[in-house]
C-alpha cells in the first residue's frame, strides 16, 4: 500500500510538471496528450494491482502483477527505442541528401 502511495505521488507530481511545460509551450499538445494519457494509464494499473495479480495468477505466472508490468513496461521502452533509432536513421540519411544537394549548388 505504501508503494501505491508513493506511486501516486510521483505520478502527480509528473503530472505537475508536464502541465507546467505545456504552460510554458515547451512541449506540443499532441507529446502533452501522448504523456498525460500515458501516466493516467499507469495511474490506473497501479490502481488496479490486485486485479493484475490475479489475472497473472490465474494465467499461471508465478510473478506478481508489478513483475509483470515491470517487463511490459521494459519491452515497450525498448521498443520506443527501436522506433527513436529508426526515425533518427532517417533523420540522417535526409540530413546526408540535404548536404549533397547544397554542395552540387555551390560547386556550380
């Protein structure tokens, strides 16, 4: 129960501060939609616990449900991180024809 609570006050303080970034426009609406939406959502696994750790029991895990959503959790970071370093490539490779264009334009 403590570490609910605790949860709950990280989470609102989070919470906090993107709406004091959006107030400041240091972010967009859609990354303040995307984030807001995001903790809500762990707000309310976290609030639903107990239902996880049955759910995980009934399916035969022997893990609790904050184990389980430990590893959902690190799966979708490192998929976040696939799809960074695939917008990042292209991010290069525009970048790399940009340049090229530019020095043909001088050369001439």
């Amino acid at each position: 129960m403590l570490q609910q609570i605790i949860a709950f006050i990280i989470i609102a303080l989070i919470l906090a501060r993107l709406y004091w970034q959006k107030q400041k426009n240091y972010i967009g609406i859609n990354e303040f939609l995307f984030w807001l939406i995001f903790w809500l959502l762990a707000a309310g696994l976290i609030m639903a616990l107990k239902f996880i750790d049955k759910l995980v029991a009934g399916l035969g895990f022997s893990g609790s449900g904050i184990e389980v959503l430990l590893y959902l959790s690190v799966a979708v970071l490192f998929y976040f991180v696939f799809r960074l370093r695939l917008k990042l490539e292209k991010i290069e490779k525009d970048i790399t024809k940009i340049v090229q264009n530019i020095a043909l334009k001088d050369k001439l």
